[in-house]
C-alpha cells in the first residue's frame, strides 16, 4: 500500500497497532434491503506510525481471521530499505519468535512486553535473545518500571490514530474488499495530510515530585530555585493540592476507621448525628499530633 508521508530526521520510532472495522457487507445490506439474515463483518485495519510525526507509515487491510503479529513483518516491508528503524512497539500480541525476528532482521530494538506466562525462548536467533532480555528485566525489575524506562506508554499514540481513521467513520461503506482496501487507502491519505498541516506541541513547565516514602505528589511542586517556580499561581495551587489531601485524610479516616463507608442508620438526622460523631473523634485523635506540633 503506497501512502504519501513526510521524511522525519534521524532514525524511525515505528508505533504499530491494529483493530477491527465494521462493514457494511454483503450481510447488512441484504437484511436492510431484503429483510434476510443479518450477520456481522468486520475487517481489520493494521497500521504503523512514526512517533515523531504521528504520520501513518505502513498500513495494511485484512479479513478478521488474520491476527495482530503476522502482520507484523508485512508492516515492516512497506518501510524502505534504505530506512534505519530505530524500535519497533507494540503489545503483548506482537510477542511472537516471527515478530521479533522480523524486528531484529531489520536492525532495530523491540519494545513488545511479554505476556504474563511468558517462559525464556530458546536463544537461537537474535530476535529470540532480544526478547529474552526484555523478559528478564521486566521480571527482576517489574513491568511498571520496565515501561517507563522503555519508553512503551508512547504507544498510546497508535491508539489515538486509530481513533482518528474510525472519526473518519465508525463502518466501511464499500461492500466489495478491493473498494474496501481503497477506502481504507483514501482515509490513511485524508489523515496524513491533516498530520502534515501541523499537530499540537506540548512542552512540560514543571515536574511533580512524590514525597518521600510515599506516591504522592508532594506540595513542593518544583524546586524553588527554578524560575518556573516563580510563575503567578503556582505557590497558591501548590497550596491547594496540600489543603485537599488533608480533607481527603479526614474523609478517609470516617471511611475506613470511623466506619462510614456504609451506615446502619435510617433517617437523615441520625446519619447526620453520626457523622458529627465521627468528625468530633477524628479531631480529638488527632489532638496529640496537634499539640506536639
């Protein structure tokens, strides 16, 4: 499939995914036209995108018996030769010795999790050791961590332009698969021309910092020797953040010690006169904090 797209600098950060489409076949549109049987048709849609321009770079068009990993290496094909590929992401069903192979055949890194029976491959073929490593870190390290430092949540901007291909409409309209493919061809042009126009850029002003010991996000937002700690509102939403989680303690605490989460009492003035209960004990537990303070 010839798609036109723009040339990005560097290296090709491929993101790959796939999805199905419905058709409006040959089985809903006989049960409209003649009120026969109606059945479902779908179609799958496999595409790859750069990271960097989010432009789509191989596409292919599909029956819905065709899985997400062969398709892998045929994606791979549409990128020229002369193309260095950088990495290659996708989901745990990309996990296959064909796909990994096809990957490393190409010169380039996988970022694919493995499954969570995965078992260590046979270290026969390159793609095979690559993958093996992978497995190894995410085991010894966890998947979380191995996702953020891999770089996988980038993945969740394939997500986007299959959502993108599907605003262009929920269903296929063609009844026959060559005019089919050519629609599903038309759609992939409409949106790398919209990409070309220009895509939004976001630039990070300031980092959450968890405080220590715990995974929240601490009231110190940035450091205040930044200039960015200077900007007009951020002390006072800074303040905020740390005046909510102090409610939000108070709440919890009724929840979960004062036994709020679920009340025995009928009538509005007796779960009110409980809840002040509850309040006025949370206060006088926390009164020793308080004067030692």
């Amino acid at each position: 499939m010839n798609i036109p797209y723009r040339v990005s600098e560097g290296p090709l950060h491929l993101l790959i995914d796939g999805t199905g489409i419905k058709v409006v076949g040959e089985g809903e549109w006989n049960a409209r036209k003649h009120g026969g049987p109606k059945r479902r048709v779908w179609r799958k849609i496999h595409i790859g995108i750069d990271k960097k321009t989010l432009e789509i770079r191989a596409a292919e068009f599909t029956t819905s018996n065709v899985g997400d990993a062969p398709m892998l290496p045929e994606l791979l094909g549409q990128v020229p030769p002369d193309q260095e590929i950088a990495t290659v992401t996708g989901d745990g069903a990309f996990d296959t010795r064909k796909c990994h192979d096809a990957i490393a055949a190409r010169g380039a890194a996988a970022i694919i999790p493995p499954r969570k029976n995965a078992k260590p491959w046979k270290p026969d073929t390159p793609g095979a050791v690559a993958r093996n490593e992978i497995l190894r870190t995410s085991q010894r390290f966890g998947r979380a961590i191995w996702r953020r430092w891999s770089g996988y949540h980038r993945r969740s901007r394939v997500e986007t332009k299959m959502h993108c291909v599907k605003l262009l409409g929920q269903r296929l309209t063609a009844r026959d698969f060559d005019r089919q493919v050519a629609e599903f061809q038309v759609r992939v042009a409409v949106l790398n021309g919209f990409t070309a126009l220009g895509i939004p850029v976001t630039e990070a002003i300031g980092q959450v910092r968890p405080t220590k010991g715990e995974g929240r996000p601490s009231p110190d937002l940035c450091n205040r020797a930044d200039p960015i700690h200077q900007m007009p509102g951020l002390n006072s939403y800074a303040l905020s953040i740390k005046h909510c989680r102090r409610i939000e303690e108070a709440f919890v605490w009724a929840k979960t010690v004062g036994g709020m989460a679920q009340t025995v009492y009928r009538g509005i003035e007796r779960v009110r006169s409980r809840f002040i209960l509850t309040m006025a004990t949370n206060n006088l537990a926390r009164l020793p904090r308080l004067l030692a303070a």
